[in-house]
C-alpha cells in the first residue's frame, strides 16, 4: 500500500466510567477526559510511535492494560500501552484490507491489591487515506454502432469502482473525457455520469466516410483533497456504414443503338460511383426504366462492377419509332438516409436536418437519373402485300389468260426504298401467273371446279414480293379463288351393266347415277328408257339419286340393251 502523509483522527469513545476505591474508601464515579488523537492510515513510522496519552485523575490506578482487536485478537500486535499510559501504534494498518474499527478494553488496575479498578470500552476508528486510484472494470471497451445512430442515444457504458472509503472524497471520483480521435467537426461525444458508471453520448451526426473508428480515452479521477488519483480507460467506437451516400452517374458504355428487329441483346452499361462501403447493400445499385411503356428494355445490375445493363428484350421497329427516349433511375438495396448538422447548440442536442430510412417518404423518393436515348438501326424489311390476302370469284372454265386481279405490294423501309419483283409461289394445279412488275394474276389453264386440288369450291395460291436487298427479303400473300359451278360434268350410272333374273314375279334392278357437278347442275336426276322396251319396263321414281328399274310384263328369255337417258344399261 501507498505509505501517504495523511492524519487521521483516533476516537476512543468511553462506553463506561466505573471507579472503585480501595477498601474502607467510598465508592465514586471518576472523571475521564479523552483527548483527540491523529493517525496516518500507511504512517511510514519509524515504529512505534505514539498516538496520545491517558491521563488519570487518581494516581493509584497505575497500571494499565489493553485487550481485543490490534492488541491480542486479529489484527495483532498492532497496538499497546505503557505503565504510563501513551498508547503505541507498531505496524502500518491498512483500511481497505482490514477492519475499519478495533475494538478494544481499556483497564486500569488498583496499585494497591492489583484488582481491576476500571473497565473502559474502546473503539478505535482507522481513517481511509487517499491510496487507491478509481479503476475500470476494463481497460478497454470495444463497440459497434451504424452511423444512423440518432445523436444522444447510449453508445457504450463504463463501469469504475474505487477501493477507498465511498463515504469520503477519497472513494469518490469524475468520469472525464480526455481525448476523441480523430477529431472530427460532425460530432462532438460527451459522457454522463450516474455513481459508478458512466455511458457515453454524442452529439451531431455520425458518418462512416468522415471516421471508421474513433478512439476515445476516459479518465475517472477521484476528489482526494491532497492528492487525486486517476486511471484511464480505452474506448473505440466502429462506425458500420449505413446508406448515407446515394449512387451517382459517372458514365456510360455501349453501342447505344439496336437493329430493329432484334431482341436479347445489350445495347448500353451505366457506371455509377457509390461513397458508402463497396459490396454492401448500402453500395449495391438498383436501376429503374422510366418512360418505356411498351417494355421493349429491361436493365439488370453488374454483381461485379455495380454496373447497370440496359438490354432490348422486345423487337424494335424502325419505321414504328427511329428512337427511344429512357430516363433511368438509381437507387440502393437499402432505404437512403441523411444527417446534417444545421446548428451546433452549447449545453444542448445540435439541431440537424435528418432523413430516417424506412419512416420518411423523402428517403424513398430520393434518386439520381440519368437520360437515355437509343436508336434503332433501319435493317432490310420485306415487302408487305396489302392486302396480304385477296378473294376473287369467278366462274369455272373461264378463258386461259383471263386476268383475275393484281396485288400490290410495300416496301416498309424507312432509310431506304428497294425495288422488288412479284413471283409465283405455291401454285399446285398450275392455273395462275403474275407478272413480275405489274402484279397482275392471270389464268394459264381452264379453271375446273371439280379438280382435286379444290376445296369447299376454293383453290388457293401463294405469290411472292421479292426484294433487292442484301440478302433479299420476301413479302407473302395469299389468292383465294372462289369458283361459281357450271353443268360442264354429265350424270353417271355407277354401273354400266345390272344383271337380273327374270321370274314370274316382278323383278327389280336398283340403279344410281351420280354428277361431279353441284346442284342444280348435279342431282337429283331424270331417268328415262330410251329403247322399244317401255312396255315391259318401267323406272320408279322417275326423279332422283336412284331408281328402282322395274319388270313390267311376263318375262322373257331375251337379253336387252336399254338406254337410259345417255347411259345404255344391259338387262340379262
């Protein structure tokens, strides 16, 4: 222990004063007088030394003794007293390791008969001195706070204690701030102090790209009125980089430009440059496409350079739109927030201008943009048959070279115009030709409405519209010809030859004719027997898709040719 050049103060406090006298005398209180004594807790002697002197009114009380704590208890052989009564300190004592107060019995005995005349109860009372400085419960305090931290709120606590008396300025002590580095204009730290803790404070605003670490030293200094001790503590502060710093546009990258008709492909990168800590989501950009209302373009971030690609996934269309006019927006990951200092206040909060992520609409309305324009490249187009499908009627067995109609074709390109030339293309029964400049559809071979390759009373054909580009590109229409039936198929008895046995009874032969021709040049059909042979045949009914062809007379042993209308039916 520190040996320090401080007085204390030995109280003897008298619990009682009892006095006999001798036999024969009477018995009577005596008078003790007390003085006051000094003592130095860690007194650097020389031992021992004395600390007062007990002076006795009756001069037959002479020999004194002491007993208890100091004396012959714990601690020992701290303490006596002579015959004369000056009482002794031989050792140092210490306050914060031993008892605050010994205990003692202070007795005087009769010279006479050695009796013990008088029995005092003594305390003595061992005053702190100031030899231990406040400590720390850590010599260094370590913590981490986002630079969004709101001025005044609790960053980091402390914790100190002291070993000397608590009741005395010896045991108490000051938290003080020694130093802040580095030292920076946007904050200001402050500690408050509540008995043995003390939490520290700012005031301002935080900001990661300003100071990462500050470095604070903390002294706490106790309030000895001789000398002060103190110790200090060590204490830093990370700063975590919040998103303080909005993404700005450097630059850009890219053709700028796309082909019509293309899609998939990029077309331009944005670069940006971000203050707050790269890769974090308070760096990480997120762009947005303004005025693409045909979202014909979508933008995807760079992972790596934080980049914005702008890529077309719709086909352009030049001669639709030449160019495309992009406003596009950049944001972070994460909610933007601001601290700025607009007052520095003394004894007060400074007053500042601060946008909260996530509780303030300014913070997601707040973004730099960048304009955009990309063209569109004019590529070859082919040509374009207005209208891409004609219908024409007409009547079957119409005149070779009878013109049907003529088509007309676009060039649809915008920076140039190219030249094309009509062609023939599926044309399966060979009816049709066009003319190459003119587009004019004309008949090369008789239209027969009851060909094969005539659906539903329709024969359809393809032409082409070829360009002069490089390469040559080809426009497609579709003719349609719708032909009107004419009596150009005669009826036909699907068999030429019906053999029937004659009989007694009346016998009957079932005959059908059929005509490709549609109605009311096909069935239903007129029947009629040509030949000499009326009386002894008959057609039931006359009128239809088939008759019964009827025995009319007692039969013969004859075989018959009969016509039937153009048709000769061999009766047997």
């Amino acid at each position: 222990m520190r040996t320090l050049p401080v007085s204390f103060l030995l109280l003897l406090s008298v619990w009682s004063v009892c006095v006999w006298a001798d036999s024969g005398r009477i018995r009577q209180k005596r008078a003790w007088i007390i003085d006051s004594f000094s003592i130095e807790e860690e007194h650097p002697g020389p031992f021992p030394y004395p600390i007062g002197k007990v002076e006795l009114t009756d001069s037959y009380l002479i020999n004194y003794v002491l007993r208890g704590q100091g004396v012959d208890e714990e601690p020992k052989n701290i303490l006596s007293i002579d015959q004369s009564g000056v009482i002794y300190v031989h050792r140092k004592m210490d306050y914060e390791h031993g008892p605050k107060i010994l205990h003692l019995a202070f007795e005087a005995r009769n010279q006479y008969n050695k009796e013990v005349d008088t029995r005092l109860g003594v305390e003595i009372k061992i005053l702190d001195v100031n030899d231990n400085a406040p400590k720390f419960q850590k010599s260094v305090y370590e913590v981490t706070v986002d630079e969004s931290h709101d001025q005044g709120k609790e960053v980091l606590t402390v914790l100190a204690f002291d070993e000397d008396d608590s009741s005395t300025n010896n045991g108490t002590f000051v938290f003080t701030i020694k130093s802040v580095t580095p030292k920076t204009d946007n904050v200001e730290f402050y500690i408050q102090q509540r008995k043995e803790s003390g939490t520290i404070h700012f005031k301002g605003c935080l900001d990661f790209e300003k100071a990462q670490k500050y470095t604070i030293l903390v002294e706490a200094k106790d309030k000895g009125e001789k000398i002060q001790l103190s110790s200090t503590s060590t204490l830093i502060i990370n700063i975590s980089d919040n998103n303080d710093n909005l993404p700005e546009f450097s630059g850009k990258t890219g053709p700028g430009k796309v082909k019509e008709r293309e899609a998939g492909v990029e077309v331009l990168r944005l670069q940006v440059t971000d203050k707050d800590v790269h890769g974090t989501k308070a760096w990480k950009a997120k762009y947005t496409i303004h005025g693409d209302k045909n979202e014909i373009f979508k933008i995807e971030t760079d992972p790596v350079t934080n980049e914005g690609i702008l890529t077309v996934v719709k086909q352009t269309d030049y001669e639709e739109q030449t160019n495309h006019n992009l406003s596009i927006s950049v944001q972070n990951e994460i909610p933007y927030f601001s601290c700025k200092i607009k007052k520095k206040v003394q004894n007060a909060m400074w007053e500042l201008d601060k946008i909260l992520p996530n509780s303030d609409t300014r913070s997601a309305n707040l973004y730099n943009t960048f304009p955009v324009t990309i063209y569109v490249e004019d590529v070859n187009d082919p040509p374009v048959f207005i209208p891409p499908v004609k219908h024409v009627v007409v009547m079957e067995n119409i005149d070779v070279g009878t013109s049907l109609t003529t088509f007309t074709a676009k060039d649809m390109d915008g920076s140039h115009v190219n030249t094309f030339t009509f062609v023939k293309g599926e044309d399966i029964d060979k009816w049709i030709t066009i003319g190459a400049k003119t587009g004019e559809v004309s008949t090369i071979k008789i239209l027969d409405r009851e060909s094969p390759f005539v659906i539903n009373g329709t024969y359809t054909a393809t032409l082409y519209a070829v360009d002069e580009g490089v390469p040559p590109l080809t426009g497609t229409g579709t003719l349609v010809i719708h032909l009107n039936d004419q009596n150009d198929n005669v009826p036909i008895l699907e068999r030429n030859a019906v053999s029937i046995c004659i009989d007694k009874e009346p016998t009957t032969a079932n005959i059908t004719a059929v005509d490709l021709d549609f109605p009311p040049f096909g069935s239903p059909f007129y029947y009629e027997i040509l030949e000499d042979v009326k009386d002894k045949w008959r057609v039931e009914p006359a009128h239809g898709n088939a008759i019964y062809f009827t025995q009319s007379r007692p039969p013969y042993n004859l075989s018959h040719h009969i016509l039937l209308g153009k048709h000769i039916t061999k009766i047997k």
